[in-house]
C-alpha cells in the first residue's frame, strides 16, 4: 500500500506543475513550484475585489481563481485580470480553492463547500457542514477505485472525504475543536492536519479511520507540509515541529523567540522555510532543526512561502510588500510593495505570481 500511494501523490505533483490547483500548489501541501521565480518584479495588471482578499488564489487552466471577505468567488483570466465569472456564497471566504477536473470546489465560512463549474461559475453541488469552512480542499484516488474523493475539514470538528462527483459523503473523521488547515497527503496512505485541540491527527485513508494522534502542545492555525511520512508544521506554541507520522516521534522542535507561527511551511530537500509574527521568515535544517538564515521583514508574516525551482522563496508580510528571497543564503532578491497589509499567500504558474491583499487588490506578478 506504501508504493501505491507514493506513486499516487508523486502522479499527482507531476501531472498539475504547470498550475498552482490548490492550497501550497499540490496535496503534500509542500509549497513547490516548478516555476522560476520572476529575476525582478513587474506589475502585469490588479483587480478591485471589493473587500479583503486574505485567502490564497489557485490558478489553472489560464484563470485565476480566489474568494473574498464578501462571500464571492472569483474567476479572472491569467493573461489580462478580466473578470469571467462570480459566484455568491453567504460569509466571507478565506479558503484557496481547488481546481479539478473542471470543476472548482471552495469552502466559505457559510459552512458550506461548493463545487462550481470552473468554467462558467454554475453551481454543481454543495455540502453543508455544521459550522465554517476556511480551510482548502484536497483530493485524493479511492486506493479501492478510479473514483476521486475531495478531503475538507470544518469548524464542525470533523475532516470530510466527499465523493467529488456528487458532494455525497463517504466518510468523515471527528476531532475535538475547529479544524483550520488542510489536510497534507503523505506518502504511506495518509491525511495529516491539525487543529484547535492542539492535536496532529493522522488519518489512514484505507481505514477511513485515525489511526494516531501527535500533541502539538498549542492550536495549529495552518497547514502542515509533508514528505513520505515527516511532517513539519509551526503553531501557537511559538515553536515549529519536525514529526515522524509513522512512529508519533517528535524529531525535532524550533524556538527562536517567542511568536507565534500562522503560515504554512514550504519544504526544499533538506531545508524548512516558514514565515513568523515576529516579523521574520525562517530557514530551518531538516536534519538538525536549527536556524540556516531569517529575513527581516516589517510586518507579521502569515503569508505561507513558496519555492520556486531556481530557489526562489515568494512570501508577502503584513508591511504591505511581496518579497521574493534566495533559498541560498536568506538575501532579498527583489520586493513589491503593494501598500496594504499582505495574509494571503502567493500562486505562481506560467512564470506569474498572483497575490492578494487586504485592501481588496489582487496583483499579478511577472517577469520583465
């Protein structure tokens, strides 16, 4: 079963590099792109959305597509930011969503996921959970068919896995408080993700069971990134966590100063890179969980990194600026500054960031 599902997410990674789907670009939640990051930043166009954009844009297929704090989900073209389509769910959304198949599927604090056509907006279906969805979707292969199930988790306790095609549920996992990230595929059949009881919940996806739960010591307000079955993750405990999800081992722990970790981390082969409230960006050892660089920047920085595949690490801060940082030695390559506060994190395809703020303005990004 442990070849089967490495050669599944590994499939999976491959088949959508030329996009960025979904939440951190593919289901181990990595933050890799096989893009190279732009050599300095030229604005290509913004879009008004007309209220906060704090959520992380998908982008496929030549669209680009984001919720905002007014309940809309929006499709633009990647070439020019011309709107094609809108969508009105009933709260604020702060979920990135997932491209699939043709279709869009996005949570809204509604307590809804929706799966729209994600090429005219029309609604296919929609799953009502019992409270807030901010968390993206994920997606895996039923290990028993060709069927594909959509994975979300809600401020209902419970992580769902949906059939994608019909919204029915197949089965769902409870947990004792809110679940705010999504779930990380690892590559021994498993969906890892954490939540406000302070507990990393790993589930086997052929049980459709958990089968072990790892304490954090504090909420986890992100998601985890995962490879083969380590899983790295920072939390409310000020500290960032190396976990060996097979065995329950804490491998190692980080502690730099004691602020608190919102953004997700991005994983290179042997590097953790993850943003701080203290203002910081950080790169840790895989090996040794100890401090490579950090980068100073003039805000918190919820904003989760992404590497590119020159070594290139895109991430906004709450100063207002997207910067754009080498992987070699933590210096500054370039910086944009938008003037209002950035949460969102980046999606970059076809050599094109696209970003988010929180005055309503989208960007994108490119090359000269």
């Amino acid at each position: 079963m442990r070849a089967c599902f490495s050669a599944l997410l590994i499939f999976h990674t491959s088949l959508l590099a030329a996009d960025w789907p979904m939440h951190r670009g593919n289901p181990s939640l990595n933050g890799r792109s096989e893009d190279a990051a732009p050599g300095e930043a030229v604005l290509r166009w913004t879009f008004k959305a007309g209220s906060p954009v704090k959520g992380s844009a998908a982008i496929a297929g030549g669209r680009v597509y984001f919720g905002d704090d007014g309940g809309i989900v929006h499709a633009l073209n990647l070439a020019d930011g011309k709107e094609s389509w809108t969508f009105k769910t009933e709260g604020p959304i702060e979920a990135t969503p997932l491209i699939l198949d043709g279709l869009c599927y996005i949570g809204s604090s509604d307590g809804k996921l929706y799966a729209l056509d994600a090429a005219t907006g029309a609604k296919k279906w929609a799953h009502e959970t019992n409270d807030k969805v901010l968390a993206g979707a994920s997606w895996v292969k039923d290990p028993a068919s060709d069927a594909k199930w959509v994975l979300v988790g809600s401020y209902d306790y419970s992580l769902y896995a949906l059939d994608a095609t019909s919204g029915k549920v197949l089965w769902k996992v409870e947990t004792e408080n809110f679940i705010n990230g999504t779930p990380a595929l690892t590559g021994d059949g498993h969906a890892v993700f954490g939540g406000c009881d302070a507990q990393l919940h790993i589930v086997s996806l052929r049980e459709h069971k958990e089968v072990r739960k790892i304490d954090a010591e504090s909420y986890i307000a992100g998601s985890v990134a995962a490879d083969g079955a380590m899983v790295y993750l920072g939390n409310e405990s000020k500290k960032v966590f190396a976990f060996d999800t097979a065995t329950g081992a804490t491998k190692w722990t980080y502690h730099d100063r004691s602020f608190s970790y919102y953004s997700s981390p991005a994983l290179s082969a042997d590097a953790v890179i993850i943003g701080s409230r203290d203002k910081r960006l950080h790169c840790i050892d895989r090996v040794k969980g100890e401090a490579r660089w950090v980068f100073a920047t003039r805000g918190d920085v919820d904003s989760s990194p992404v590497l590119c595949k020159d070594g290139g690490i895109l991430v906004g801060s709450r100063d207002g600026r997207l910067y754009c940082v080498e992987l070699a030695d933590g210096k500054q390559r370039w910086s944009y500054e938008t003037g209002a506060p950035l949460t969102a994190s980046p999606a970059i395809a076809n050599g094109t960031i696209v970003i988010g703020a929180e005055d309503g303005t989208v960007y994108c990004i490119g090359a000269k």
